[in-house]
C-alpha cells in the first residue's frame, strides 16, 4: 500500500513539473504565455530554457515509468494474487 501512494504522488508531482517546466521553457524562449485572462511576457534567456526543457524531458520520461509502474502493478495483482483491483478501479 506505501508503493502505492507513493507511485500516486509521484504521479501527481511528475504532472505538475512537467507543466510548470514547460511554461517556463517557453517563457524564457521569449514567447509569451496565454494564462486565461493574462499574457505573461519573460526576457529571454535561453539557458535557463534549455534546462528547463531538460527538466520537462525528463518529467516526461518519468510519468510514463510510473504510469508503466500501475499498469503492471495491477497485473501482477490480477495474475499472482488474484485479486479484482480493476472491479475496484471502475
């Protein structure tokens, strides 16, 4: 069960890195950032940009382990303990 939570906040966590990561990327590209009712504008600095393009690279690479992480999670459920977490799931 602590496997468990953790893989969900680290689900969480890779999906909120990989969104800031990728709003700051291209703020310090130079383009400018639609956020509802604003339009936010940031010099450029492409240094910062290119680590966080590596840093949204890599919150990429890391949701999908984990994502890959629950679905064998729940196979190893369904095959070795016999248990119905997908009749729980749905």
């Amino acid at each position: 069960k602590i496997i468990a939570k953790l893989n969900h906040i680290f689900l969480y966590v890779s999906i909120l890195v990989i969104t800031i990561s990728g709003a700051l990327k291209k703020l310090f590209n130079g383009e400018m950032l639609d956020m509802f009712f604003f339009n936010i504008e940031i010099k450029d600095n492409f240094e910062l940009a290119e680590i966080f393009y590596e840093i949204h690279i890599v919150g990429n690479y890391t949701l999908i382990a984990l994502i890959s992480l629950h679905i064998f999670a729940v196979i190893i459920h369904k095959i070795l303990f016999k248990e119905n977490l997908l009749k729980r799931i749905l």
